[in-house]
C-alpha cells in the first residue's frame, strides 16, 4: 500500500454545472472511444475473414479474425501505462485530447484500408498495425476520462458521476452495432467500411466539447503543492502492485464476459443461421441501450451501499448466468436471443462497469491514481481480448459448452477479485463524510463540506 501523502484536507468539488459537464464531456469521448473499438469487433465477427484472409477456411479465417482484434488489446496496458504516466505527471486534460484524437484517425483509416483482394498479404498487415494504434488510443483514454470525472465530482457521489463516463461504453457499442445494421443491406466493403468513416462525426463532436474542460481540481492542487510523482508508472509498480493485481482480476470477468457474449456469442449465434444475425445485433444495440441507463444507476447504488456489494452482485450473476445464455441462444428463437443480450449486457456487464471507475479510483492516491488505474484496467482488458479466439478453439472441441465454460471461469476470478479486495466506501466511509452543502453555504464552508478523506484510496 501506499504511504499516504500529506494530511491536508482535499480541493473543493467543482460547482454542480462544471462537474456534470465534465461528466458528459468525457462519456462523449468514451462513447466515440468505444464505438471506434467496438466496430472492430464486430467487423471481426461478421466481415474481416472474407475480407482480410479469403484463403482459409471458414474455421481459419474466423480465428485470424479474432487474433487481430486480441493484438488491438496486447496494446492497451501500454497505452494505458503511457496515458496514466502522462496523466499523473501533466494532467488528464491533455490525454483526454490526445487519445481521442489518435483513435479517430486510426479508425478512420480502417475504413480505408485495402482488402486482400486488391493488395494481397499487405492488407492484414496494415490491418493488424492500424489496429495497434487503436489500442495504445483506447487504453490512453480510459484514465483520464473517468479520473477527470472522479475528481471533480463531491465525495458522496463519485460512484454516480464516474459511471457517467462508463455509460458512454455502452452507447458507443449500441452506436456501432446501428452502424452496422443500417449498412448490412450494403453489397460489398461499404457494408464494413462506412461505419468506420462514419466514426469521424462523433470524433469531431468528441473532441470539441473535451477542448473546453478545466482540469482536474485535485490534479491542480497537488501539482501546487509539489505532490506529483517524479514517475508515476514506478511509483505505483513498487507501491501499489497488490491493487493492480486485484483490479486485474475484477476486470476479467467484466471485459471477457463482455466479448464472450458482444463478439463471440454474435459471431456463433451467425454461424448457426445466418438469418438471425439481424436478430443478435438487435440484441446487441437494445441490451447496449438498456445498459447506459444501467450503468449509471449502478454507480449511483454503490454511493448508498458500497462499491464492493454491487460487483459481488453482478459476480454471482454472471457465473450462475453462463451455460443458461446459450441454452438461450440455441432455440433459435428471437425472443430469448434478445433477452440472452439483454442480461449479460444490459444488466451483468452495466452493473460491473457501473461499479469499476470509483471503486478503482479509490484504491489509489491522486500522484499515482491514473497509472495505477489504467494499468490494471488494460492489462485485464489485453487478456480479454483474445477470449473469442480461445472460445472458437473451446467450441471446437467441446460444442458450446467451451465457451460456456470459460464465460463462468472468468466469473469466478472475478469473485476471487471482489474477495481479496478492500470496500473503499463503506458504512465507516460514508458516515465519516457529511452531505454536500446547498450552493450559497458551500462558499462559506473552507472545505464545501468535503470531510478529510480516512480511506487509502484518495488524496491525504
């Protein structure tokens, strides 16, 4: 763990309007963030085997596919180890920009690209190149949006502003699955390519409004007071490693459950029927929608009755929810498809993400949190990525219990996570915090009724 920094009393909050719009800025971002990553994904499932390796079988082609889309992740811990050095030592603004700025340009350039068709073997090089710089983006970007947005927000209620950004994980998912549903009657690469190009939209919109943020008020005070790390990264490998192990295991189970179900469970529900892929990415962009709501509603619960109790929650309801998804999934049927998406998006998967942003962010001090953050974040997340291409090999072999099996494997780490790690927001926490002041007293109070923070996870 650890030392704490010194006992003075945390920066004010930001004014209500300023932090909510701190808020949405950063979701905005996340949302395109996602969408661009998302896309991929799903492109994987449905396009890039014909596209990008037309020689191999259908078995062949869909692994190749999915082994370029887990490379995107191999990047993320780096990406996330440069965004949160980067954050801790200058600020999460500049990040924020940066980060979102690269993924555009990268995603815009898939839409781009040649196939292998037209270029032969260059093509799923660039691809597999392109997609590398889409992971060091994505895992730059995580950090800063939800720290950005923790730290402006009043201690009561980081749980319910951090899930803002988070929600945007979701809504750039249901983004990218309309793309590709509105685009499925496309004959030929415009079917894949357009969402793609479509992305330069939300980017644009994405980085106008993160432009004008303030930066972070707890960055600002402890830059002031010569609290910022020389070398965050270090700082928090030496310190801090056990809270990385553990947000580790609490994201496996959060990001492999999302892709086993978001991408592989697409990708099989397609080879069955054909027909009932419109079906899937129905259920995909409801279950997306159904998930923002979620999202933040989950965040907002863990401000009233802790952060572990909501993750232990959505732990159990994954491991207990693996073999009936595709006992769902295998009746053909629409109806239970869709609810299959329903729950293992729109409820498990909303009430992990829900919880992560603060209760990962409280396990760290303000010098090193970005870092600390990102690290475990994205580490977990260049694990989950290859979860399709080892449920493909799962299914191979044992038919859909495979991939069923692996589904509650990775809940059960999880569990193990939420076990072996610290509530930061307890009953102790929250009794030990007075409620925020109306607006006109908070200008009297020195502290706007902020109490000195008793946890290890916050600036001391």
């Amino acid at each position: 763990m650890s030392a704490p920094d010194s006992p003075s009393a945390p920066p004010a909050p930001s004014a209500p309007g300023r932090r909510l719009k701190t808020a949405l800025a950063s979701a905005a971002g996340t949302c395109v963030e996602n969408y661009d990553f998302v896309a991929y994904g799903t492109a994987s499932a449905l396009y890039f085997g014909d596209a990008f390796f037309p020689e191999s079988d259908p078995l062949v082609g869909t692994l190749l596919a999915f082994a370029t889309l887990g490379v995107g992740f191999l990047m993320r811990p780096v990406g996330g180890a440069l965004g949160g050095y980067l954050g801790d030592r200058h600020g999460r603004k500049p990040v924020l920009v940066g980060a979102l700025l690269v993924m555009g340009v990268a995603t815009v350039l898939i839409g781009l690209l040649p196939t292998y068709a037209q270029i032969g073997a260059a093509a799923p090089v660039l691809l597999v190149i392109i997609r590398c710089v889409q992971g060091l983006a994505f895992g730059a970007e995580w950090g800063g949006a939800v720290m950005m947005t923790f730290e402006h927000a009043p201690r009561r209620r980081r749980g319910l502003y951090a899930a803002i950004p988070q929600a945007g994980n979701p809504l750039g998912i249901a983004l990218a699955n309309i793309a590709f549903l509105l685009s499925a009657s496309i004959d030929g690469d415009l079917a894949w390519r357009l969402p793609f190009l479509a992305s330069s939209l939300l980017i644009v919109v994405g980085l106008v409004v993160r432009m004008k943020l303030s930066e972070s008020p707890e960055f600002e005070a402890a830059k002031a007071e010569g609290d910022t790390v020389h070398n965050p990264l270090l700082t928090v490998l030496r310190d801090d490693w056990r809270n990385i192990l553990r947000i580790i295991a609490l994201r496996v189970v959060e990001s492999c459950a999302y892709y086993l179900t978001a991408t592989y469970l697409l990708s099989y529900i397609t080879d069955r029927n054909e027909d009932d892929r419109g079906v899937a990415l129905a259920g995909v962009v409801i279950a997306s929608l159904l998930a923002v709501g979620t999202t933040v509603l989950s965040g907002a619960l863990t401000d009233r009755v802790g952060r572990r109790t909501v993750y232990l929650a959505g732990c159990l309801l994954a491991v207990a929810f693996g073999i009936p998804m595709y006992v769902m999934a295998n009746t053909g049927a629409a109806i239970p498809i869709v609810l299959t998406f329903l729950i293992a998006i729109g409820v498990i998967h909303a009430a992990l993400t829900g919880t992560q942003a603060a209760w990962f962010a409280e396990l760290f001090r303000t010098g090193t949190r970005t870092s600390g953050a990102s690290l475990g974040y994205q580490t977990a997340a260049s694990v989950a990525g290859f979860a399709p291409f080892v449920a493909v090999l799962l299914a191979d072999s044992f038919d859909w219990w495979g991939p069923a099996g692996l589904y509650v494997a990775v809940s059960a780490v999880g569990l193990v996570g939420v076990l072996t790690t610290r509530e930061t927001w307890g009953p102790a926490e929250r009794a030990a915090t007075p409620p925020e002041p109306a607006a006109r007293g908070a200008a009297a109070s020195p502290h706007h009724g902020e109490a000195v923070p008793t946890s290890s996870g916050d600036r001391r």
